[in-house]
C-alpha cells in the first residue's frame, strides 16, 4: 500500500500506479464501513474545497459536497460566471489566488471549441496552484467516476473481480458526450490488470495517447484488452456491460451527428444483449443515461441494474482521494 499522495493533483489516472489506485479503492471501502456504523471521521476537519462548475451537475456536486461534510469539511460551489473569469481574469491568477483561501480545489469542465481545450485549462491551473487540483470530469477523463466504478465492480464480481470480462462499450445517443468515462476506465482497468473489452463503431475510438498507455500498462499489470466493432461478440460472456455515448475524435460535430445515426437501433443496450451476456451480468452507466437510447428502461430498471450503486461508491471514493491528498 502507497499512502504517500498528499498535495497531489488528481487530474489524471495516468499519474498514478495500481498499487496507489488500491490504497484509494481500500480507502474509499474503510469510509463506506465507518458511514454504515455511523463511526465518526472527521480526517478533513477545517479544511475547505472549492468546486469549480463550468457545466451542470448532480452527483458530482452533490457526493463532494457531501463527501466534505462527512470528512469535518466544508465544500464551496463556484461557476466560472460568479467569478472574476467573467471579467476575463486569467486561469493562472485564479488559481495562485484561490490557493491562497482553500485547501483543495476540484473542477468541472468540459464541451469546449476543442477536444483537449479544458484538459489544457484545468493543468494551467493546477501548474500555478499550491493546493491538490483534482478533475471532476473534463474532456478527456473522469477519473473520481471511474473510482466509484471499480468499488462497484469488485463489490459485484468478488475477489477475482480482475479476471472478470467487463465491455466497456459506445451506445447510441443524440447528444455527444465527453469520452472521459471510457478513458478514464481503459487506464485504471490496464494499471490494475483487469479483463476489458473495448466495443465501438469504427468512428469511435479512444485518443491514440489512452490506448499507448494503456497497452504499455497491460504489459505490466497482465491484464487482458480486446476491442471490437461489433457489439454482439463483446456481450458473449461478459460479467459486466458498461455501455454510454461519446464523442467522435476522428469525424467533426457535424459529421459525428449523422454518423451515428445508423447504430441507434443495434448500439441501445436492451435485454438481447443480456442474453448473450453470462447468466449473472450487470448493466453499468454513470448517469443521466439517454433512455431509449442508449438503454431501454427494462435493463436499467431491471435486475441487472447496479447504476445507483455505482452513484454511491462515488461519495466514498472521492472521500478517499479527499483525504489522502488534502
């Protein structure tokens, strides 16, 4: 176990080890059990996070928050337009100012003029800020998401949750979402060994720099990654269908728009899917899913759904990256 990460960033999982990974996901269940026996831990008392939001926000807002509370914290909400941003105040004086009051900051942003745009922002701030800049989502990772995601998963699958066959794969929906989840989950799962099957139409690959490191990483860890164009041979035996929409990094907006049209019908997880998915097999998403698009509401109100479940674990995840690095 590594605990050496105080004054840390958490912007991307790629500056981590799976050993470091571990201690977050061990810690992350330590604070789950203590909620449940109502144990006071308050490891974070008097400290302040500040929570940067360029868009909307409903678990992410709502676990930190929460998660800050619980840990003897405070949380403070921001948007770039109560700010001095507004008046064009730049990122780098923003974050060497903000250092100054808080003791953590994290952000949210994503949807830029380009992909990459708010990865580049959120690293200026982090690179003149003193205080753990962690990301709560941009638009190349969401890495406290992908946390919660691997409690979940270890939680379902039991202790040889590695060996597990998880499909991490593209469905359809008319709105163009960031690829932070899949990228985000292609690095943990490599670092930690774990069985993942990428499935995506041609369009839709990962970044080329997640796909070099991660096959760089799987070398090491011994896990095993396949990646398909067909998602009916990605269900066959899968433990886990974890299924949401992305951008293209391949085809323009407008491109990607009519594109994806002709995968509406196939690429919408239904029960048909879960036929060809081992007999216990569990339906993933990080919410708000497109419904009827990218699942039907019988597979995401169905017995297979772990959705909430993963809602929660992101409360003791961030909780865990919260107090080992502020």
């Amino acid at each position: 176990m590594i605990t050496k990460m105080r004054g840390r960033d958490f912007v991307s999982l790629m500056d981590y080890t799976g050993e470091e990974l571990i201690t977050i996901l061990e810690t992350g269940f330590d604070f789950k059990k203590m909620l449940a026996r109502r144990q006071p831990h308050e490891v974070l008392k008097g400290k302040t996070l500040g929570m940067l939001f360029t868009q909307p926000s409903t678990r992410t807002r709502i676990s930190f928050e929460t998660g800050m509370t619980q840990l003897g914290g405070h949380a403070q909400y921001y948007t770039q337009e109560g700010m001095q941003l507004k008046n064009k105040e730049s990122w780098e004086d923003t974050g060497r100012i903000i250092s100054r009051y808080i003791d953590g900051l994290m952000i949210r942003m994503y949807d830029l003029e380009r992909y990459g745009m708010a990865r580049d922002i959120v690293n200026v701030i982090a690179d003149n800020a003193t205080i753990p800049v962690i990301n709560g989502l941009d638009d190349k990772e969401h890495p406290c998401q992908v946390m919660g995601d691997i409690m979940t998963i270890m939680e379902k699958l039991g202790p040889d949750w590695r060996q597990k066959k998880v499909v991490m794969s593209w469905a359809y929906s008319q709105r163009i979402k960031s690829p932070g989840v899949p990228q985000a989950l292609l690095i943990a799962a490599s670092l930690l060994g774990m069985d993942l099957t990428l499935a995506h139409p041609e369009h839709y690959a990962l970044d080329p720099e997640y796909l070099e490191f991660a096959g760089k990483a799987y070398k090491r860890s011994g896990g095993k990654l396949e990646v398909t164009h067909d998602i009916h041979e990605a269900c066959k035996g899968a433990d886990v269908i974890y299924a949401k929409g992305w951008g293209s990094h391949s085809l323009s907006r407008e491109e990607d728009q009519e594109y994806r049209e002709q995968f509406k019908k196939d690429w919408c997880i239904d029960t048909s899917h879960f036929e060809l998915a081992n007999e216990v097999a569990y339906y993933m998403h990080p919410l708000p899913a497109s419904r009827g698009q990218e699942v039907t509401d019988a597979v995401i109100d169905g017995p297979m759904s772990i959705v909430y479940d993963q809602g929660e674990n992101r409360l003791h995840a961030q909780k865990a990256i919260l107090s080992l690095l502020l």
